[in-house]
C-alpha cells in the first residue's frame, strides 16, 4: 500500500507511533538540552508538551501543562530540570539571541 492510499485513521496511526519514537529518542537524549533543540530546531520539549495539550484541547480534553509535560518528559517537569537540566552556557546564550535577531 503506498501512503497516499492510506485512510485518515491510518495516517493517524503512524503520526502517533513517530511521536512516540520521537518522545522515547528524547528520553534517551536527555544531554540535549531545550535550548541545544531550540537553537537547533526552533522547538523543543516544552514545545512539544504545548502542542500535546492543544491537540487534546481541540478534542474536547483538559490537559493541564505539567500533565502533558509529563507526558513528553516522562517525569515532572521540575524533576526533570532538576536531574538533567544544565545552565545555559555562554556559547548558547549568543547562539539563542543570535536566533532571535535572524
């Protein structure tokens, strides 16, 4: 089957299961730091965790913040800084302004 014949419910499928492999590569990247993505990609965890919970929103779900951080972290968020988040360096700090200007 190509993916142009696939139905809705399937595409939602394989969405859902990248989502996952990309939260589960996350999980095991915790070296990346938000800011590493950001600069990077221009999005990150929390980004991800506030889309999770406005896709819920559209579907009628209440998902608080640290619900769908949880979700993306796999762990409270304030553990999650606790345990894996380093402060930004001044390599970091210039690149995320630098971004910004761009």
């Amino acid at each position: 089957m190509k993916h142009a014949e696939l139905s809705p419910a399937e595409q939602d499928k394989l969405d859902a299961a990248a989502f996952r492999q990309l939260i589960a590569h996350l999980d095991t990247r915790k070296d990346v730091q938000n800011i590493d993505l950001m600069i990077l990609a221009d999005f990150c965890r929390n980004c991800l965790a506030k889309w999770y919970r406005a896709a819920g929103e559209e579907r009628g779900l209440e998902i608080t913040d640290a619900e769908a951080r949880e979700r993306v972290y796999g762990m409270a968020y304030e553990d999650w800084k606790a345990k894996f988040q380093t402060p930004a360096t001044p390599e970091q700090l210039k690149a995320m302004e630098g971004r910004k200007r761009g």
